[in-house]
C-alpha cells in the first residue's frame, strides 16, 4: 500500500471510528486498521455509552445503530453474603429532550461504526495491526504492519488501555498495575420476555445495574448488570494489583457474584454466550499520557481517558469525544499544511474546554479514594445491617435510625475512623 494518507487511525474501537468518520466527512484520506480479523472482535466491552456526542456526530443514531436498549433505570446496590440495599434511580429525564444513554454490545457497535466511517470514505483494514511507528528525524510519519510501510502526515493512537503506539511515540510509560482495572464480563441469554418481566421493564428500556460490596471480597471494584435486548451483561471489574497481591482470579470473583442472591435470582435459566476480560485505566488523569507529538495523537482508552468514582463509570463517551477532537485537530492542521507538535497541541486545548479533561480535574482524588477497603467492606455491612434492624420486626420495642446506626457501628468502627473517610470523600467523588 504506496498511498500516503492524510491520517491513519490505528484501532477501530468508539475513538478511532469517530475520529475516520469526521475526518472522511472533511475530505481527507483516511486509513483504519484494526489487529481483529473483523472490527469488533477483540472489542467484547458490553455496558452503557452515556452523553450526546453520538447524537451530534450521527443524527439519525436512534434509528440506526444496533444498541440493545435505552438506560431509563440506573441503580446502585451495597452487598453482604446475603443481603443487598439498593438505590433505584428512574426518572422521565432520562429520555428527555434525546436519551441520556444506551446499553450496548461492543462486539455489534464497533462493526457498525467502522461501516459508518466507511461509507463516509474511511478505508477500514481488519486484521491489519501497527507493529512499529514509521519515523522522519523525530517525526512520526506513518505506521509498520507486518512488512508494509504505510505513510501518513499523522498517525492517531486509538488502540486502547496499555497502547502500544503511544509507548513507541514516547509519549506514555510503561503502566503498572496500580493503574488498571481487570474487568470480566459473561453474556447470559435470556428472553426479552423474561428480562422485561423480571426487571420491570418494556420496550426499549434498559436498567444499567452496579454493584459495590461482598462481589469483589473486599477488592477495590465492583460489579456490574446491563440489560440487553435479549441477554444480560453480568460482570466485575477489579482492581489488578489487588487481585495479583491477594492471589485471586477475576473468575472465581465473578462465580461468587453470580450466586449472590440477588443476582442469582435475575440470571436463573440464562444460558451463557460468551465470555471476555478486558483491561481498563482507572487513573483518570494521573495516568494519561502527553497527547501529541509531530505527526501523533492519542485518543480514547490509550489516552487513559476514563472516568470512574464509584458511583460511574464511563469511558466510550469520553472516547468519541476525543475521537472528534483529534479529527478537527487534523483538518485544521491539514487546512495549515502543519502537522508539527505545536500544531497538533489544538487537540489538547480542544480537550480542555470539553467536560473530558474538565471532568477529570474534578475527580481526579477519586482514584486514589477508591482504594479505601472500608467502602468494599464494611459500609455494605452497616447499611445493610442497619436496614436489616429498621425493616425487619424482631417483637421488640422499635429504634430511632439513628439509634440503630449506633447499634450497627458497635464492634465495626467508630465516628472517629469514619469521619476521615467522609472527608476524603468529600473532595474526591
């Protein structure tokens, strides 16, 4: 392949199909590749796609991609072996005035998008990945795959958490442990019928489900229930250096959700289709590495641009964010005929004045709040434990809540280790 491209895009994943289809609607010559044999098959992420960035780059999204439900219901629940307290968040808000979110299979959306950029113009190579970075002086000038030399005047990383073009550009170190999480997903079939009856729903709607406690032994993570048209996304996500320190397999985590009770009681008859891990940065901004260099963006997961504080988790919306910034970084620069670093840099500027980096300063103590153990062990058992006393009778005289609060922390905490952790709290998420 002797054609230099405007740009190429090295990952077909939410970034880098954005960044192809903005850019092969401005004209340029845009190249995809993928290492998957088809789009979408090294892409098993199965969860919720929040904002309005899709809508805005593809009007007609609603009526076309191949999401699996709407996100009309988010609830969070705290776990003990037993017991499960849940907070059930609906609201009208969340279809007004478009809707807030989309419960999604990566595996059908990544295919359809990369179609999209396509039709647009993009060229989308599968089974094509970047073995090296192609480089003029200290310009990068293209991508290596396989035996071919494929040139560009700009290469876009958009190949995900622990990116390996982003650590041939010099732009991000070697990550540790510390920084991600591993999340494992199974997709267990059930009937639409049976998903509406069971969880409350109709039509298009869908719940997004997460929870916090028992599921993850005490690790920082959680775990995680989407609703799809016809199956249920069931899984955890941990932290991996927890799960080396402690010996323990994501599986075995994942095994022990599923016979909660609660979760026991939604996923009974389904029958598993599929199975995936995946890795996932969590650092938010502590980890991301610098964005550009000559000839070189970085964008989506390999930009590290995830959001997560323990209440959300949100990372594909970040990603096609910064998959359109990068695109209107490179038809400016296109449009200068200057692809230099300080060119490039628009890219960053565009960053900022978007809710990416803005979100990220916000939470960016969240990280590091989130490996408390008390908010994975022992505030699932006193909220559990004091609904446990408020909810069920025992023949005796009823308490204040705030009496059986004091009941609840007797021989688990007192008001002086916990006010700490509320502080932290405070300014972290």
């Amino acid at each position: 392949m002797e054609q230099e491209f405007d740009a190429i895009v090295v990952g077909a994943g939410p970034a880098g199909s954005a960044c192809a289809y903005k850019l092969a609607n401005a004209g340029l010559q845009v190249l995809v590749i993928d290492r998957g044999k088809f789009v979408g098959a090294k892409n098993m992420w199965g969860g919720a796609f929040y904002g309005g960035d899709l809508l805005n780059l593809l009007p007609n999204f609603c009526e076309e991609a191949p999401f699996e439900r709407y996100v009309t219901r988010q609830k969070i629940s705290f776990l003990t072996e037993e017991d499960c307290l849940s907070v059930d968040f609906a609201s009208p808000k969340f279809k007004e005035p478009a809707p807030h979110g989309f419960v999604m299979l990566r595996s059908k959306f990544d295919r359809w998008f990369a179609d999209k950029a396509q039709e647009a113009g993009a060229v989308v190579a599968p089974g094509l990945g970047a073995d090296d970075l192609l480089w003029d002086g200290s310009r990068v000038v293209g991508v290596k795959a396989g035996s071919d030399e494929l040139p560009a005047s700009v290469v876009v990383a958009c190949d995900g958490a622990n990116s390996g073009m982003a650590q041939k550009a010099g732009l991000q170190k070697e990550l540790s442990s510390e920084d991600m999480k591993q999340g494992v997903k199974e997709v267990i079939e059930l009937s639409e019928e049976i998903i509406e009856q069971r969880f409350g729903l109709s039509g298009k709607e869908g719940i997004a489900w997460e929870f916090v406690g028992s599921c993850t032994q005490g690790l920082p993570g959680g775990g995680f229930i989407y609703t799809n048209k016809d199956s249920l996304s069931v899984g955890i996500v941990v932290q991996l250096d927890a799960l080396v320190k402690r010996k323990v397999q994501a599986n075995d985590l994942l095994e022990g959700f599923k016979s909660h009770p609660e979760v026991a009681r939604v996923i009974e008859g389904g029958k598993l289709v599929e199975y995936s891990a995946h890795l996932i940065p969590v650092s938010g901004i502590n980890m991301m590495p610098e964005l550009s260099r000559d000839g070189f963006l970085v964008a989506g997961d390999a930009a590290a641009l995830v959001l997560g504080t323990g209440l959300i988790l949100e990372g594909a919306n970040f990603a096609v964010a910064s998959g359109i910034a990068a695109a209107e970084t490179v038809i400016e620069a296109k449009e200068r005929g200057d692809f230099s670093n300080e060119s490039l840099s628009m890219y960053r500027r565009l960053l900022e004045d978007s809710y990416v980096l803005k979100d990220l300063r916000t939470f960016r103590k969240a990280p590091h709040f989130l490996e408390n153990p008390h908010i994975y062990n022992l505030y699932p058992e006193l909220a559990c434990d004091v609904a446990r006393r408020v909810f069920i009778g025992d023949g005796q005289p009823r308490k204040t809540t705030w009496d059986n609060v004091r009941d609840s922390l007797k021989g688990r905490a007192s008001l002086l280790q916990i006010l700490p952790d509320l502080w932290q709290g405070k300014g972290a998420i």
